[in-house]
C-alpha cells in the first residue's frame, strides 16, 4: 500500500498537468482515484481535440508564400491555447538575462540543454575582467569564457567515488546546487564530474561487472555516440547485447517484446545486468513509462537511467523516492545560442559502489575556480571523439588544457566559491515544473500541427511536404521532434542538406538516424521506402570491421525552456520553402556540386593553368594552357555554378511537371519551344545591345530596364544573385 500522502501529491500533480501518471495505483474502491483517473484522461482528449480542430481547421499550404504571417499566426495560437500567456515569466526571463538569444537573430533548435548560469552573468563577468570604456558598446563574451575552469583526473570511477572526497570548495558548491536542483539525495548517492554525457556511459561500461552480470539491454530509438561508447567497452568485456525495439509508426515500445527480455524465466536472485534506460528520446520526443524501471528492478537488472533528454523540471516529477535508479546520467550546458559547453554528471548509487570494478578510465573531472587571465584553447568540455584522443595519445589528463594568456586575474576565488550563484538553475526553479512544461508542450503541438499542414499542390494523393516520426499531437510527447521533407516526386530531402539550409537561415537544427525499428508484415512497404542503409566502422580488437545497418536518418528538433513561438514559426516557415520545386532542385544541385571532389579538383586544375599561363613564356605550353582555358570557358558556358556560384536550374520544367503542365513528350517540346522562344524574344535583345555598346551607362539602364521586366519575383532575385556573383 502506497501512503496517503503519496497518493495525495499523486492526484493534485495529475489534476494540475495531466502527465503519464508516474505509477499504477493499486485498484481501490475509493471515488477520489476514479476520479483523478477520468479528469486525467478526458484532459489528454481536450487537448489533442482542442490542438486538431482549433490550428488551421480544414487548411493545407501549397505554397511558402500562402502561410499566414508570424503576427497572425500568433494570434491563432494564442486562442487555441489561452494559458501560453501563464508563461510571460520565461519571456521575461528571456528578454532580461539571455538577450543574445533574440539580438543574434538565431533560433537554437539542436539539443536540450540547462546551463548553470545565465548569459548575463557570464557578460557582467566578462565586463569585469576586461575594461570597457564607457563610449564603446558593450561586447558580446568570448564563446571560450567561463565562471569555471575544468581539469581532467586519471581515476577509475571506483576509486573515485571511494576516496575521491568532496573536491574544492567551488566543486562542492556546485555538486551540491546540482542535487538539491535534482532532488537527489547525498546519503543515498555520490556523485561524480565528467567531461561530456559520452565519458559518462563510457566510465560505467568500464566499471560494471560484466563477468556476472553479462546482459547489457539499452531502450533507445536513435543512435547515440554515448551509447555506441558503451555498447563497443560492453562487447569487448564480454557482454552479451540486447536492444528494445519501436513499432512502426509511433515508435512505441514493442511491449511484448521488452517484457520478455526484462523477466526471468527462473526464480533466482542473481543480476541479471545492466538496464539503460531514458525516460524521453531525445529525437522524436517519445515518452515511456516508468513501469519499466520498476519491472526491471524486480527481475534483478540494475538500471542505469539517462536523464540527458528531460527537460529541465522532469526530475520533479521523477520521484526518486519511489525510483530509485542504480546510475543516472545528466548534463549541464549553455543556452546562450552558441556552441553547448559544460560538464556531465554520473550519480552512483552508494550500495552498488563495492561491486563495482577497479578499471583504468578517462572522463572524470574537477571543478576548479575560473582563471581568466588564463584562456582555454579549446572548448572546456571537449568532445566525445577528443577525449578518447587524449587516452590513446598517452596525455596525462590531469594537467590542465592548453592555454593561452590573456590577463591576470581571477573570476572566482576559492574564498568565494561556496557563495557562487547558478542562476540558470535560479530561473528554472523559480518557474517550477507546470509552466515549463505546459510552455514545451503548447509549443512543440503547434509546430507538429503546422508541418503537417504543409501539403503539395496538384498532388490527387494529397501527398504530405514532412514526415513525423513517432507521436504527432499528443499531451505528454517531449519537447522534441524528428521528421524528413519529401520533395513532390516523394523523394527524400537529405536531412544534412536541411540541417546546411537551415543554418544558412540563422536556424541550428540537427540530424540523426533512427534504429530498431519494428515493421509489421502490413508496413513492409513503408519498410522498403523508409529505412537508410547506415555503413559503420566498428572496432574488433586491434581491426576495424565494417558493418551495414539500416535506419531512419532524420531532421531533428529540440526545444530549450527558453524557446518562444517565434522560434517554432521561423522554422515552419523554414520548412514551407520546400513547397517550391524550383528551390528544392536548385539547392539540391549546389549541395551536390559542392560536394563533389571531381569538380573540386578541376577548378583545382584549371586554376593552376590560369596562374601558369601568367608566368610562362614558352609558346608550347602558352598554347597548352589555351586549350585548358578554353575548356574552362566551356565548362562555364555548360554549368551555371562553375562560374558564379550560383544555382542550376531547369528553367521552371520541375514546377511545369508538378502542375501537369507537362506530362508527355509532346507537352514537354512544345514547353522548350516556348522557353526557347521568351529567351530569344526577350533575353537575346538585352544581351545584343550589351554587346554592341559596352559602355557602364548602357549596362546600368538594360538592368533597371530588365528588372522592371522579370516580373517572376523567384526569377529576377535569381538573376540578379548571379549577376553580381560573375
């Protein structure tokens, strides 16, 4: 029997935010409980109802310019969800302490992240160390300053966690901050600094005792450099792998499937191994059920929990009262729109630390007092990849990073250390659990809303521009999202090829690849149209094997607790651009070109006889070089992008076939006939009077004469592009 009070705080957080509950009640008579059940579940069925038929009601775009504007837009979402205006604090919070997020003009959609300190802090710091007159504008800090300096430790986990103390004063104060923000208690765990999430997996996979506990089960629909870490130290010391897999489409838990490999076939109480397992994917947004910890618990796995994907208040509602994971992985980062920096945390549980083994690792951490007369050369946390160099590369870990002076003086001194304030974690608090997630929640529906409304013209089939992977509108989906674009022939849009436009449109998303994903004998099909053969490199001892594995790969998007509605607009109106076949084509011909080494080597080529021709003066090789020049006028003549930089186009024929304009071979003679025919009527005369009057006041007037011509918007800001690149 669970506790009045438990089941109390149970029923009002389910009557306030309506999540999964986080466990099953036990089947009582009582009305309250019934009744806590039913407002639960006809909340869930508002929402969604609410979200389907109030955003865009029996509306598709057709196209990018058809979309209402971002003030509209706006208006609409704020009659569909009234209590987003309950959230005004984070905008608040926004616009007073991480005002770089909206002067950069940049939507950060790429990871999770909380950081520790807020942008404003780290500028008053900065401020500080560096005199600023008081004529000049303040400047934005160096992407490299820090209010904490990093050192790396050779220790094994074990000896660590039994005999590594409590650090410095400032890394007490913050491991402190940390437990208290994630409820986490310090009698029951211990807690330890690594470089990045990756060292963090990879420092448990080196200390667990796969020699009698040999299983090791992961939950995870997407790849992870963490998890790869992992599973490759796990095989190598003799674990035996096991992965769950996600029913096609929704990417749910195949329940059956997980069950069987979680429970025991005899009674013994012997571990069976370890259990990873993340309460949210961090790439389509996914939620699972606690139920599984608990079950796996019960049938003798210790579970390691990865809390990278939550959103910054989730460990409210964990309970580690009633959970209690054996490992729990986190990190900490900066939100500040620039390149996430900071530290990964591994709890430990204390009563799982002696059977832990003693193994050499890489990854542990201290925190010490920032030295800002002193400057890191390099990123403070590192990368997963750049760790693993330092190990094979034999550097001694525990001094510090490559610096670079700058100024003497310190930021933080020891003395000053216990009273450091994170005021990220400040902010986070004092908005509590509701309004960030019911923040996340309005915001991530609306945009999963919006992209499904982007429809292709002339399509009988209705065809879809995006395809979502997991849940589409649902009430307790994460603050993430993964999807492709499909152009109107239904062919895949490479989500790396998204990720470079989007970015060239001040927008960070990332890509990633889907995996273990169930098809039932009905969607083999989709089967066949859906999955990615994936080539990895996988180390076998001293060799590299290469193994082909298919997955989804996949655009993916995650919402900070800082995102605002502008944020999840700008890229929806992103996204709509690939409504036009025109822009797809022409795009996907500069990402191909530019990534082909043939081209590469030939302007390498050609540019070597440009600056020959200069110098030499033997007549053979002048006459050599001509014949290469001339190629290269060829070249030009043939390839648009070769000279100016511009974008290969078919002159409006994909736009022509997607309308049925052109259908047949006849519809597609009599469509160049009549390009050939505009060309010469009124391209030809503009390029005779140029020629025949190669004067700059002539030029001027045919191209404000032109321009007042093209009246095609698309073809006269392509025009003057290339113009101005020649």
């Amino acid at each position: 029997m669970h506790s009045p009070r438990i089941k109390e705080t149970t029923q009002a957080w389910l009557q306030g935010c309506c999540p999964n509950p986080i466990f099953k009640m036990p089947a009582e008579p009582e009305q309250p409980v019934t009744k806590t059940r039913s407002t639960s579940a006809a909340c869930r069925r508002s929402f969604t109802a609410t979200t389907t038929t109030s955003l865009f009601p029996n509306t598709h775009f057709t196209n990018h310019e058809s979309i209402p504007c971002l003030q509209e837009s706006f208006l609409d979402f704020i009659k569909a969800y009234p209590k987003y205006s309950d959230t005004a604090p984070v905008d608040q919070i926004r616009a007073r302490e991480y005002s770089q997020l909206t002067l950069s003009n940049h939507v950060c959609l790429d990871y999770i992240g909380v950081g520790l300190f807020s942008q404003s802090q780290v500028k008053s710091q900065y401020s500080s160390i560096i005199p600023i007159p008081s004529s000049s504008p303040p400047p934005s800090p160096q992407s490299d300053f820090a209010l904490f300096g990093i050192r790396f430790k050779s220790v094994s986990l074990k000896s660590q966690l039994l005999h590594g103390g409590e650090g410095s004063e400032l890394e007490s104060a913050i491991k402190k901050r940390i437990m208290d923000f994630l409820n986490i208690s310090q009698n029951e765990y211990s807690m330890v600094f690594t470089a990045n999430k990756s060292s963090a997996f990879r420092l448990v996979s080196e200390s667990y005792p796969y020699q009698t506990s040999r299983k090791l089960l992961t939950v995870y629909d997407h790849e992870s450099e963490a998890l790869d870490s992992m599973i490759n130290i796990s095989e190598k010391r003799g674990a035996r792998l096991m992965s769950a897999e996600f029913k096609w489409p929704r990417l749910r838990i195949h329940s059956a499937k997980l069950r069987k490999m979680i429970m025991r076939k005899r009674k013994k109480k012997k571990i069976r191994g370890l259990f990873v397992f993340p309460l949210q994917s961090r790439m389509s947004g996914a939620s699972y059920s606690y139920q599984w910890m608990t079950l796996a618990q019960e049938h003798g796995w210790h579970v390691l929990l990865d809390a990278c994907a939550l959103g910054p208040k989730d460990m409210d509602s964990f309970g580690l009262s009633l959970f209690r994971p054996d490992f729990l992985i986190c990190s900490f980062y900066k939100v500040f729109g620039e390149n996430p920096t900071g530290f990964g945390c591994l709890f430990v549980k204390k009563s799982i630390v002696p059977i832990l083994e003693a193994s050499p690792g890489s990854g542990i951490v201290s925190i010490t007092p920032a030295n800002n007369s002193l400057r890191f050369a390099e990123d403070s946390s590192g990368t997963d990849t750049e760790l693993e160099q330092l190990a094979t590369l034999g550097i001694n870990q525990e001094d510090e990073k490559q610096i670079v002076p700058i100024q003497e003086r310190h930021i933080l001194k020891e003395n000053e250390s216990s009273n450091i304030q994170c005021k990220c974690l400040d902010h986070v608090d004092s908005l509590g659990l509701m309004l960030i997630s019911s923040r996340g929640r309005y915001l991530i529906n609306w945009l999963v809303s919006a992209l499904m409304k982007l429809q292709h013209p002339n399509r009988l089939d209705n065809f879809h521009l995006v395809t979502i992977y997991g849940p589409k509108v649902k009430f307790d989906r994460g603050p993430a999202l993964a999807f492709n674009i499909y152009d109107w022939k239904g062919e895949k849009v490479e989500p790396v090829l998204v990720q470079k436009l989007a970015d060239r449109n001040n927008i960070s998303l990332g890509h990633g690849v889907l995996n273990h994903v169930w098809f039932s004998e009905r969607c083999e099909e989709e089967k066949q149209m859906s999955l990615d053969r994936n080539v990895k490199e996988k180390e076998t001892g001293s060799a590299k094997s290469r193994k082909a594995e298919f997955g989804i790969k996949v655009v993916t998007v995650a919402l900070t607790f800082l995102a605002n509605f502008e944020d999840v607009y700008r890229l929806w109106a992103f996204v709509a651009q690939f409504l036009d076949a025109d822009f797809v084509e022409k795009e996907r011909w500069r990402y191909t070109a530019l990534n082909q080494k043939t081209i590469e080597v030939l302007v390498q080529v050609v540019y070597l006889h440009m600056e020959g021709a200069e110098e030499a003066n033997d007549n053979k090789v002048i006459s050599s070089q001509s014949v290469s020049l001339q190629q290269w006028s060829q070249w030009q003549l043939f390839d648009s992008i070769l000279p100016t930089g511009g974008f290969a186009h078919s002159l409006g024929l994909e736009a022509a076939m997607q309308a049925r304009l052109v259908v047949s071979p006849e519809d597609l003679k009599t469509y160049v006939i009549h390009l050939l025919d505009n060309t010469g009527s009124l391209l030809l005369p503009f390029v005779y009077t140029a020629t025949i009057s190669p004067d700059t006041q002539t030029w001027h007037k045919l191209d404000r004469l032109l321009n007042a011509m093209l009246t095609n918007e698309i073809g006269r800001k392509a025009s003057t592009a290339q113009g101005s690149a020649l």
